[in-house]
C-alpha cells in the first residue's frame, strides 16, 4: 500500500481506496448483514460466525429479511452483534420477527426479550417506532430523510438500513471508523456527514464495495482496536 504520510502531503485522499484493497486482501468478503436462516458462514470472522453470505450480494430478497435486517440495526446500536444476534433469536423464538405481530407484544415482554442488548427500555420503544414505519412503506424504499424521522434512528443507523437492507449506495461511518483512521493519522475529521461524503466521494459508488467496506471496518476493528492501545501490531501501518 502507498506510504500513507506522503499520500496526505499530496492532499489526496487516494488512500481511503487504498485502505479498502489491503482489508479485503487482509480479511476477504465479509457477507455482512448476517441473516439468522442462512445456513453460510464465514469461520475467518471473530465472534459469530453463522448468517454470513460472502459474495452474495443479493441478500436480503424478502420483506422479511429486510425486516430483520432493520431489527439488527436497531437492536446493535452501543453492543456487539452477539448481543444483538442473541435479542433476534430469542425475537424468533417467539415468533414476532414480523412487524404486526412485534406491535402486538406487551411493551414487558419485549423489554425482556432484548434484555442482553443494553438499553432495553429505549430500544423496545424504537423496534416498534420501526416496525410501524416499515408497514407504511408498504414494500417502498424509504427516503433518508424519512429515516431519520423515526425515533431512535440516527446517521449510522439511517446508512444502515439504507445500505444493507435496501442496497442503496450509502456509507456507514461508526465510531471503529474514526479509532482506525484517526489511529493512522489519515484524518482529523469527526463530523458523521463530512466524514460520510468524504468516503463517498473517493470511492466508487457500489454498494458491495460500500457493504464490504463497512464490514471489513468492523472485523479489522475487532482485531486491533477493540482495547487501548488501539492499533497494536496493526498490519495497515506496515
């Protein structure tokens, strides 16, 4: 990869490309978002394994797996998605991964439910604020701007939804972002929406590479920069 403090003395941003083909020559296709009926798996990854689909980037195909997709997006906001895989399952189990049947349980019950995921009590109120939203679109593609209208839905989460439930080409920026690239010194910005159009403008706009990107983010984050000092042994600064 090129040498990234030269890279930033030509005032370029070639290197966002850059960091993109050395995670995925690092790591390969992730195959992110994981779906719980998908039998594929990806044994590379850390954590859970079961759900991935590397390479398949037509997932999710139904109002259902869309639905869940929205769930995961929900439910991962603040923990890991073990915790969150866990608060699906257990949503299965009880057979309410449906957004008329969710809006039929018992506030307690569902609080309960996606305990294991921290703040349940939000969270519970906003998986219906969701599922009511995902009824009236009646199988359309929401607007960002509408996203970000529902309760309990912010940037990350609207880029989310947008990004791997619908296949819309829009960047996903988490705080692994910021620690990974802040930690090599490639930039100074925080602003979520700066941070956003700045990626998307040195990126070609395609949503397996915006899919992959994220999730490689993740994995790579995962690795090296899950506990201070962040970035030991780190193999982007070799």
């Amino acid at each position: 990869m090129k040498n990234f403090c030269n890279v930033l003395k030509k005032k370029n941003y070639a290197f966002i490309y850059d960091v993109y083909e050395r995670l995925y020559s690092l790591y390969g296709p992730q195959g992110w978002w994981p779906l719980l009926d998908l039998i594929t798996e990806n044994r590379d990854k850390t954590g859970v394994t079961g759900g991935y689909h590397p390479l398949d980037y037509d997932l999710p195909e139904t109002l259902e797996q869309q639905y869940e997709i929205i769930l995961g997006t929900i439910l991962t906001q603040n923990t890991t998605w073990t915790s969150a895989e866990k608060a699906l399952i257990k949503l299965k189990q009880m057979d309410i991964i449906q957004p008329q049947k969710l809006l039929t349980i018992e506030i307690k019950k569902l609080k309960e439910a996606i305990r294991c995921v921290g703040f349940h009590n939000q969270k519970s109120y906003y998986l219906k604020e969701i599922s009511r939203f995902f009824i009236a679109l009646d199988g359309k593609i929401p607007s960002r701007q509408d996203l970000l209208k529902v309760k309990g839905v912010g940037n990350e989460t609207a880029d989310s939804i947008l990004l791997y439930a619908y296949k819309q080409p829009e960047f996903v920026v988490d705080n692994y972002t910021r620690r990974i690239f802040h930690n090599l010194n490639l930039i100074n910005e925080i602003n979520y929406i700066k941070l956003k159009n700045l990626f998307e403008q040195n990126l070609p706009i395609d949503v397996p590479i915006y899919q992959e990107y994220h999730a490689l983010i993740v994995e790579h984050a995962k690795r090296y920069y899950q506990k201070k000092p962040y970035g030991v042994d780190d193999p982007l600064k070799e």
